[in-house]
C-alpha cells in the first residue's frame, strides 16, 4: 500500500496502556481500582496507521480450559477451569454459547474470590500484539503463536509484574494477516486487549468479544457493527462502533457505545454520531475524549459530553487524554518525504482554550504511529515500519524536546508506547516478539520482561 505521508483519522485508534482508573468526585488522580486494565486502562494512547491513511496505543463465542491459550477449532463445552492432560498446548478450545458470569455479582461488602486461573503455559513461539495492565502487577497480553489449526491468536497474563507468565484462554477469532498494516482479516478480527478489571476484558478490532471472568470464557457480540476503537475507565466501557456492510467499503453511521464494565449493555449515547467511519476515543484520569467525523467531545467524569474546541485545525490529529491529571494533549500531524513531524498542542481546562507547546515537532517515520501521555509533562511516541525503520520517543517537559531512550534497535521500530501512570510507560517491540519493554522513571531506564 502507498504511503503519502498525509493522516486519515478514520484509521487512529487509541489504546490505554495503562491500570484502570476510576472516575473520582475531585479533580486531580482518579483512584485506581484493586483490579483493572490500558493498555489497559489509565493512560491514553493513539495508535493508528499514518499513511494516505491505537493512543494506546490501540482498537475486536467463548473459549475455556485452554493449554497455551491458543484459539482453535470447537470442542465440546466444559466448565474446567484448566487444560487436561490430554490437550496439547496451542490445540485447546472450547465454544462459542453462554454469556460469562458478571463481576458484579458479590455482595459489596464482601471480597469478591478471584476464579482459578485458567489455561497452561505460555505457546512456544508466542508475539505480542497488544498489550493491557489491570494494576503494577497483573497485565494481559494479545498475540499469535503457532498452532495446528487457524486461527492461533493467543493471550497470556502475569500476576507479578511481568517476571512469569500464563497462557490463558483466548477468543477464537482471528489477528490482522499483516501486523503493521492492522487490516482486519474478517469480520470476527481482534487486534487490541483492554481489561477494565482482572475479570472484565475486550478483544477487538472489527469484531468485539468480551469476557467477565478473567478470560475463562469469552463471548462474541455481534449487533454492534465494527468496533472502530474502544477504552475503559475501570467503571464504563467506550466503544466507537461503524456500521460497515460489505468488506473493502466505507463504513458509516459511526457512533459511540457505552456500557458499565461487568455486563455487556452497550447503549448509543444520544447525539454523538457522525455520517462516516472516522472514530477513535481515549481515557485516562478520570477524563474520557471521543473524535467522531472530526467533532470532539469530552466528559469528566460521569458528568455530561461537551464539544471541544477543534486543536488542529486542518493539520488532524488524535487527542490523548494522560494517565494522570487533567491536561489533554493533542498532536497535530503533518507528513512530508516519509515522515510525520507533530507538534504539541495542551489544554487545562477540557478543551476550551489550547496552547501550542513550543519546541521541534515530535518526528517519527511514518508508520504505525502510537503515541501517549502520562501526564502534562510525559509524552512519548512510537512507529513501526518495514521500510524506513520505526522509533520510539519520549519528551519529559511536556514536547518541548523530545529524545529517543535507552532501548534496542529492532527491525522495523516499536509498534506499540503506552502511560501505566505519570511516569510509567511500556513498549512493544516491531515486528511482534516475546517481550514486553517498561520504565518506572518516565523513559530513563527500561526493563526487558520475557514472555515464557
């Protein structure tokens, strides 16, 4: 496919690379929650394809008792809540039927028991995809590995902050043909993992499926259209959905769905929707941002949406809502000659008035671009490309330089940067491996977590 170095908005998708957050009655930090996602969920990250075209960056029937976490062929259903003797790793599965069973349903006063963790061991050959954190310890990672039968997407989980690893069960449906490009390969097609808590988790990227037992089972939805992007604040799930009818078309009828974290009652919010498939939304601090046809809308909280004020003008550009604080941060993007320089724009007070940050535009190859704030003053970006090499880097004085860390060179750059919180930011590596990059000091020094 052609690169002319322009940005499509329809193609942005933000991700949340960080914990879940829960939207507090005071300005400032929202709680966190003992279990949740953001890539998870906290900070905002845009991760989109920025050619003539998240972020985090970026956006999708129930599988159980899986070795590995491979998805495969169907299987009689089962209840286990782990692999038999008998299942091989990266074979396991189990169907497609009942709904899982809602977190919501312990008393409120009571602990809620955290089911036995199903699944295996890591798939040899497994490569990360897309990454979520529930909390500094637990995080859920979306990938493929090599089984006997299509489709062999497979997620792993850690409870310790990364130093091991799990396979558990995944949605049997199928990853992009092509990890860079990000094309959904049918209509089923997952290419992101948001978790709002350790039990409540979406698979999406055309299709959308979603769990509520901490991916023992998961469950496809199929009256939603195709999930454009999709973030969670640890309360409410967002999902930016297009009616698209035939594969290679347009969608249309883009619009935004909410629904609470433990059940799966999404719900149009009445008077935001758009005429075409452009969509994209971010989380994070207890502020929620949605671009529909290039409107922007903003909420904080669980007050009402509020359109914003356009930050870009006719530059374009995603607008990442931080992990922590209130500041939202806009980049505006302009390509030339293979690359995307993007300058900084922040607003205080929810998108009434911006303010261009001064300083050299953030420069990246163009790619698949990913990019994300930990807060006013942490910023990082990211791209993957084949052909002019990705980067990755991070700015701690809010744009007004950037530098590239401490990481290695890869093939083809780092697919994926995402804010945990103020200062903590993961990375995945481009083209997809069996490591998961993060930093505890806002991008000085990072550390490699093998997947095995």
């Amino acid at each position: 496919m052609e690169r002319t170095g322009c940005f499509r908005p329809a193609l942005i998708r933000f991700s949340l690379a960080g914990r879940a957050v829960v939207a507090s009655d005071s300005c400032g930090v929202a709680p966190r929650r003992g279990d949740g996602s953001g890539t998870g969920r906290g900070a905002g990250s845009a991760v989109g394809r920025v050619r003539a075209v998240a972020p985090v960056v970026v956006i999708a029937v129930v599988l159980v008792g899986l070795t590995g976490a491979c998805s495969a062929g169907p299987r009689p259903a089962e209840r286990a809540a782990g692999p038999t003797a008998a299942q091989v790793p990266g074979t396991g599965t189990a169907p497609a039927g009942q709904p899982s069973p809602s977190s919501s349903s312990a008393p409120p006063t009571a602990a809620q028991p955290r089911p036995a963790l199903a699944g295996g061991p890591v798939p040899p050959g497994f490569r990360a995809w897309s990454v979520t954190f529930v909390s500094d310890r637990e995080a859920y990672l979306l990938g493929d590995a090599p089984c006997r039968r299509a489709p062999c997407t497979s997620v792993v989980r850690t409870l310790d902050g990364g130093r091991s690893w799990r396979g558990v069960p995944a949605p049997r449906a199928p990853l992009p043909a092509d990890p860079e490009f990000l094309a959904p390969s049918s209509p089923d097609a997952v290419r992101d993992i948001r978790f709002a808590t350790g039990q409540d988790g979406y698979a999406f990227g055309a299709g959308l499926w979603t769990t509520h037992d901490g991916a023992r089972s998961w469950r496809r939805l199929t009256n939603l259209g195709a999930v454009v992007d999709l973030a969670t604040d640890g309360r409410t799930v967002y999902a930016v959905a297009s009616d698209c009818t035939a594969a290679g078309r347009p969608c249309r009828g883009t619009r935004l769905l909410t629904s609470p974290v433990s059940t799966d009652a999404f719900r149009a919010v009445a008077g935001l929707a758009s005429g075409d498939g452009a969509g994209a939304v971010s989380t994070g601090g207890g502020t929620t941002v949605v671009t529909l046809n290039g409107a922007r809308y903003v909420r904080r909280g669980t007050a009402g949406w509020t359109r914003i004020a356009e930050p870009c003008q006719a530059l374009g550009g995603p607008v990442v809502a931080p992990a922590s604080g209130t500041t939202l941060t806009a980049y505006c993007t302009e390509g030339a000659a293979g690359s995307l320089f993007l300058t900084v724009r922040q607003t205080t007070d929810l998108g009434r008035h911006w303010v261009t940050i001064s300083g050299r535009p953030l420069q990246l190859p163009d790619g698949l671009v990913s990019l994300t704030a930990g807060s006013a003053s942490t910023l990082a970006g990211a791209s993957a490309s084949r052909d002019l090499r990705g980067r990755i880097s991070v700015s701690r004085d809010g744009g007004r330089t950037w530098a590239d860390p401490p990481l290695p060179h890869t093939a083809a750059g780092w697919r994926y940067v995402g804010a945990r919180s103020a200062t903590a930011l993961v990375a995945l590596p481009e083209p997809p491996a069996a490591v998961l990059w993060t930093s505890d000091d806002a991008g000085r020094t990072w550390t490699p977590h093998q997947i095995r």
